[in-house]
C-alpha cells in the first residue's frame, strides 16, 4: 500500500538563533514592540513639553516625537525582524543620546523620568535578544550597540540616521543570532500585511496632526509663510496616504479572505483526493490478499483431500490383505480339521468291521 510523504516543514516554523521561537513568534513579538514602544516614546515627548512652558521646548518635544515615532515604527515592522530588532536598540540608544540635548531647557527631573522610559524600552529589546541569543548576559552587545550610537550620534532628522546595516552583521555574530536577510520578504503572509497597516491607520492621523502643529508653530515665527505651506502639504500627502490606506484595507482584506478561502478549499480538495486515492489502494490490497488466502485455502483442502485418500486406500488394501490371509487360515484350519475328522472316522470304521467279523 501506498504511503504518503510528510509534508515539508514550513520555513516559518524554523527557530531563529538559539532561542525557541519560531520566525512568525518572534515576528508576533516584534510586531507587538512596534506597536507599544512608539506610544512609549510620544507619552515621554508628552511628558517633558506638558512640564514645560517654555514654548521651545514644546516645539523641541513635538519634532522629537514626530521623528521619533514613525521612524522607531518603520525600525520595528521591517520584514526581516532580527534586523528590526538591532535596528531599533541602536534607535534607542541614540534617542537616550540625544534626549539631553534636545530637551535642555525642560525641567531636569522631568528629563531624567524621559530617560528612565526610554531606558525600559531598551530593557524590552534586551529581553527578546537575551532570548534570541541563549545568553543572560548580553553586555556586550548592549557595549556595542551604544559605543555605535555615541559614534554615530542623531543630529538632524531621524530619517537620515546611520544604517546599522554594519552593526547588525557584529552584533548577530557575536551573539549567535542569524538574521533573515533577503528571505526574510518572502515569509512576510497576509498577517504581517494587516498587522503593518493597522499600525500605519492608528499613527498616521496623530502624525498628521504632529505637521500640523509644527507647520503652525514655523508660521508663527517665520515671515515667510513657505515652510508652513510645506509642512501643511505634507500633513495633507499624509491624510491623503492615510485616506487611500484606509480605502484599500477593506478590499485588501477581502481578497486576502478569498485567497486564504480558495487555498483551503484547494487543500480540502487534495486531501480529499488523497484519501480517495489511499482508501482505493487499500481495498485492492485487501481483494488481492483475500483472493490469495482463498486459493492458497483451496489448495490446501485438495491437497489434504489426496493425501487422506491415498491414506484411505492404503488402510483398506492393508485391512483386505491381513483378512485374506486370515481366511486362508481359517479354510487350513478346517480342512486340516475335517481331515482329521475323516481320518479318526476311517479308523473307527475299519476296527468297528474287524470287531464284527
């Protein structure tokens, strides 16, 4: 009978590094960072300006997170997440960096609460990487990652930060963790898809509003009313991202849904087949079997049957031979008797004439 082959396993059931997560756990875990350590970071950029009356640092605090946000969020929905990983711990470590500088007339102990939550994401990212890494401690690769983030400080906007492209490859040497790379795109399924742009649909208004205000708060204390109307553009391209995003997602979602459908409805139709197919081969199996057990059946029978008839016919010419014989015995015995019979009579006969005479 035939068997059938075990299925391949999926790449996204391999373990990455020496951890025991999978890609799509860690990528859930990730995915999970993205979406809590941004609001992390807004609420201690709320923190320092609601503290503040200075209106610079206000401002400074809306630039901060404005930035900060949507590039921490961009660092941690990367497709291959081992890199988003490293790539948002050195975000952090360059944020804790530069936090000081950018907030220096906020309140001091204010700042240093900033600090302390900038520094419990950071514990967040370690966590995952000590699990990643099989290692407890991970000093090293924390000494790293911030000897890279002082050499490489943010001193202008976060969209033009250093890659940590090198950095990734020393840090995930040192620690046994292999990133994805390329492969990493083709394992992204219809789940990081939805995960990504409900992310994008949740932050993209607030980043709106974030433009928004700096643009105000530029033309107020510009002349020139140009780099308002810039900043107003872009708060508009971002609304109107945000209003293609949100037109899209209902129709992305039911093609994934009818995708998702056809490929069940093609593995029921397999399996299905499959089994027909299993079942087919075993009730053939079975006839096959059952015909041979039948004829090796009869052929057993006609064989006994012969033999116990030779078996027979050998007892019954034994039976007739012995009784042969015993007749032949018996007819000497009576002829033997008879003999003597008529011996003892001619004798008796012949002294019965002489007694008369």
């Amino acid at each position: 009978m035939a068997c059938a082959a075990a299925p391949p396993r999926s790449p996204l059931l391999e373990r990455v590094g020496r951890s025991d997560l999978s890609v799509a756990a860690l990528r859930v875990q990730v995915r999970d960072l993205a979406r809590r350590l941004p609001g992390m970071l807004e609420a201690a950029a709320d923190g320092i300006a609601a503290d503040s009356d200075s209106r610079e640092v206000h401002r400074a605090m809306l630039a901060f997170k404005s930035n900060g946000v949507p590039i921490l969020q961009a660092t941690l929905l990367q497709p291959d997440p081992v890199a988003g990983l490293v790539d948002a711990w050195a975000l952090l470590a360059q944020l804790q960096d530069a936090l000081p500088r950018r907030a220096a007339r906020a309140p001091p102990a204010q700042v240093r609460q900033a600090q302390r939550e900038l520094e419990a994401m950071e514990s967040e990212v370690m966590a995952l990487w000590e699990d990643l890494s099989g290692h407890e401690d991970i000093s090293h690769a924390r000494a790293l990652i911030h000897q890279w983030a002082t050499e490489h400080p943010l001193t202008g906007s976060l969209t033009a930060r250093e890659s940590t492209a090198p950095l990734l490859a020393t840090v995930s040497t040192r620690s046994g963790v292999s990133p994805l790379g390329a492969a990493a795109v083709l394992l992204e399924d219809a789940r990081d898809l939805t995960t990504r742009m409900d992310l994008y649909a949740a932050s993209l208004p607030r980043q709106a509003r974030w433009q928004a205000e700096l643009a105000a708060s530029d033309a107020a204390d510009l002349p020139v009313l140009g780099v308002a109307l810039g900043e107003l553009k872009r708060a508009v391209d971002l609304l109107g991202q945000l209003d293609a995003l949100a037109a899209g997602v209902p129709a992305l979602v039911s093609r994934e849904r009818a995708a998702v459908l056809s490929e069940l409805e093609q593995e029921r139709r397999s399996l299905q087949a499959f089994v027909s197919a299993e079942r087919q081969a075993l009730m053939g199996d079975v006839d096959r079997e059952r015909a041979a057990v039948m004829a090796d059946l009869r052929a057993e029978r006609v064989a006994a049957l012969q033999q116990l008839d030779g078996l027979a016919r050998g007892w019954v010419d034994h039976a007739f031979g012995r009784a042969a014989r015993l007749l032949g015995l018996v007819c000497l015995a009576v002829f033997v008797l008879l003999l003597g019979v008529g011996v003892v009579l001619a004798v008796a006969r012949g002294r019965w004439g002489r007694a008369a005479g």
